[in-house]
C-alpha cells in the first residue's frame, strides 16, 4: 500500500468530534435571531422563570413539570417565537430547543374561573 493510500484510509476513518458548547440561553440567541447550537445545558424561559436543562429538547409535560403546573393536564403550554408569534403545544409534544427562533414558554391554567 503506498503512502498515499494510508493516509487516505486514516483520513476516512478519523471520527468528527461534535465540540458542544457549555451553556446556552434560547431566549438570548432569539433575540439575535441565530440558530442555537447543540449544547450540554440549555437555560429557557418559563413565564417569567428561567429553567436549566441538560437536553437538547422535552415534551409539553415535562417543561410544565419543570415549572411545577402539576398536574400538567390543568395547564395550556405555549411556545412563544422570536416575532411573537406563539403556538400551542400538546403534552406530548416534543419541543426542540435548537430550533431557530424559540424565545419562551407561557402556561395558562385551564380551569380559570370567573372572580
């Protein structure tokens, strides 16, 4: 095998190392209107809260978990983008806090009664 061809073998068979950043705030890089890296900690917004999280994204139930709307089933989740336009998310929903332009969450208690 010429020289050449081991090079080019190791080459192939070198892995791509994913170099993650330690901290990200989702809120903070909506506003700049970048995409947020991969990360090994996320910080986001729950109504007026801030929350860290060590993964990259989690369900309805379990961001109103976090923010301790038990039982999750009396709480409407929201997702609030850079812009303002906001959508309702499901509890089982998967929400990716990687994805460009999330800015916060907000909950509303369903079973809101007149005072």
């Amino acid at each position: 095998m010429s020289e050449n061809e081991k090079k080019s073998e190791r080459t192939e068979t070198m892995i791509e190392v994913e170099v993650l950043e330690e901290l990200v705030d989702i809120e903070e890089y909506s506003k700049t209107g970048k995409k947020p890296p991969k990360a090994k900690r996320y910080v986001i917004k729950i109504d007026k809260e801030k929350y860290t999280v060590s993964k990259p994204s989690m369900t309805g139930r379990e961001i109103l978990v976090l923010a301790g709307k038990n039982p999750p089933e009396r709480f409407q989740l929201n997702q609030k983008f850079r812009g303002g336009h906001v959508e309702p998310i499901r509890l089982d929903q998967v929400v990716d806090f990687t994805q460009s332009g999330v800015e916060k969450f907000t909950t509303i208690p369903l079973d809101q009664n007149e005072g």
